[in-house]
C-alpha cells in the first residue's frame, strides 16, 4: 500500500487536537486502501446498509425511511464480542525524541488512532496509562461517547515516573476479566525478561496481544557526531563521552535487547511491532486490522 500524506507524522504534527489527528489519520488510511488492493481491510463507517431478505423489521431505521422513502437497516446496532484494551507507556523514557514529535506524542496518536477504528467497528476499547504503576485505568466500552472520554485522558496524558512495566502487564492479566484483545504501546525500555513474563501472563490469561515497540531514530542508530551529554530521562543519572567511542558497543547492546524482545514475543505468540516515531502509521494500523480480522 502506498505510504499516505494523511500518515506522516510530520504533518500530523502541526495539528492541534488529537481528535482531530486521529480522525485525519484513520479516514486518510480507510482512503489509501480503498485504492488500494487491500480491500480485505477494509472497515466499514456506514452505520446503515440496505433492507434485504432475512433481516429483522425491528433493525429498520424508521427515521431514515421518512426521509428517504427505502429501507435500511441500522448495521452496528449490537456490540461486538471483541473488548479491546491498549496499554500506553506515559514512563519518562517516552519523552524522548523531537519537540513536535517525542515517542510519546507518537504513542498518543497510535493509541487514539486504534481507539477510533475499534470504536468504529463497535467493539470495546479500554485504557490504562502506566508508568512505575498504572495511573488511569478506563473500563472497555463500545458506544460512541466513549471515543471521546479515551480521546480526552490520552490528549492530557503526560510523561510521569520511571518505568515498571511488567507490573502494568501483570496487573492488567489479573483484573481484565474476559478474553479479549491487548495492544500494549511502550518503547520496552525495562528488564527483558520481566516484560517477557508480563506478557505472557495475558497470554496464559487467553488474550491476543500485540506489542507496538516505540523507538525515536537516534535510539536505533546512535548517530551522534560531537561531544556530547547524556542524560537518563527517568533516574537523571548523566555522563559525557564521544559517541564515536562506544556507538558500535551501543549499537550491538541495543540490537541484542530489541532482539531478545522480540524472539520472547513469537515463541509465546505475541505480535512485536517496532516503529519509528518517525515512521508513517500506515504499517500499525494495517497489522491491528489484521489481528482483528483474525480475531
């Protein structure tokens, strides 16, 4: 599919409300596969579809008949089965990155973007924001009010405290009650193998998750080409060193930590999505309609 101008995070940028990016975002993305060959995709925003044999009379839209004289029938009047739940990292390792466009504001707009094509499609979206705990924690719901109460917590979200995000992971196995769907949005920066094991207590608890790994371009590459000080968003800790003297220890460090994350996530059968929070949306919004197509 064909990257979109409506994705670029860049232009998403200079929007002012994340309502209104997320919007933008996911009606550009529904206009890039409808000309695209990935109409599988597709999700559907009409809420009415015509009146046809075998339909209930109960599901006609009377309204509408008054209006247009035809018959149609209220698509998305029940629920779904599926109870959505994204888990977002609001940890101060997320502040990290341009000042239009730090992980976390990358997170934010990946976060509502989901929310608002789950909510479209009638399913039911819950929050948690974490960081050494959780610190809000919003019950799935699938009408279309609640968009605005999810939209509303992720736009006054700010990066918090240090990150602990295996108790995040294990706290949501223990009180989501009903097998549903996990998307958990976090750059992962925390010990492996205590991410590994919250994980696969949502997996053992019967739910499908998908891990969205956050990273800013710098934190991959380490192209650093002067003098420089480091500073530890969350413990404050600093040092000062040349980048060209550990870059390659740096490098080969990092790649064995995103690595070990990510072959912890397939064998226990858990999606691992990296992204840059520079990269176009397009490839998170496509995967998330994947697995909820396959759901």
């Amino acid at each position: 599919m064909k990257k979109s101008k409506y994705l670029d995070p860049d232009l998403l940028s200079t929007l002012q409300n994340l309502s209104i990016k997320a919007k933008y975002v996911v009606e550009g993305f529904m206009l890039g596969l409808h000309k695209s060959p990935y109409h599988g995709f597709s999700v559907e925003f009409s809420e009415h579809r015509p009146y046809g044999f075998g339909d209930e009379v109960r599901h006609i839209d009377w309204k509408l008949w008054s209006k247009t004289d035809k018959y149609y029938i209220k698509q998305f009047e029940e629920e779904t089965n599926l109870k959505a739940h994204i888990i977002l990292d609001q940890s101060n390792s997320m502040d990290y990155g341009q000042s239009n466009n730090t992980k976390f504001e990358y997170a934010k707009l990946l976060a509502a973007s989901f929310a608002y094509i789950l909510i479209k499609q009638q399913d039911a979206v819950g929050l948690a924001l974490f960081d050494e705990k959780i610190n809000k924690l919003i019950p799935p719901r699938a009408v279309p009010s609640h968009l605005n109460i999810l939209l509303s917590h992720m736009e006054s979200a700010e990066p918090g405290a240090q990150t602990n995000i295996s108790k995040a992971l294990h706290h949501s196995a223990e009180g989501i009650n009903k097998r549903g769907l996990v998307i958990v949005i976090s750059d992962l920066m925390d010990d492996v193998h205590s991410t590994i094991n919250g994980l696969r207590h949502l997996r053992h608890k019967g739910h499908e998750v998908i891990v969205f790994h956050i990273l800013d371009h710098d934190e991959v590459s380490f192209d650093f080409n002067q003098r420089i000080k480091f500073i530890d968003k969350e413990t404050g800790e600093e040092i000062t060193t040349d980048p060209s003297q550990i870059q390659q220890d740096y490098i080969t460090h990092f790649k064995n930590h995103c690595d070990a994350l990510k072959n912890g996530c397939r064998h226990n059968r858990i999606e691992y999505i990296p992204l840059l929070s520079n990269q176009s949306l397009d490839t998170a919004l496509s995967e998330l309609l994947l697995k909820r197509k396959n759901y």
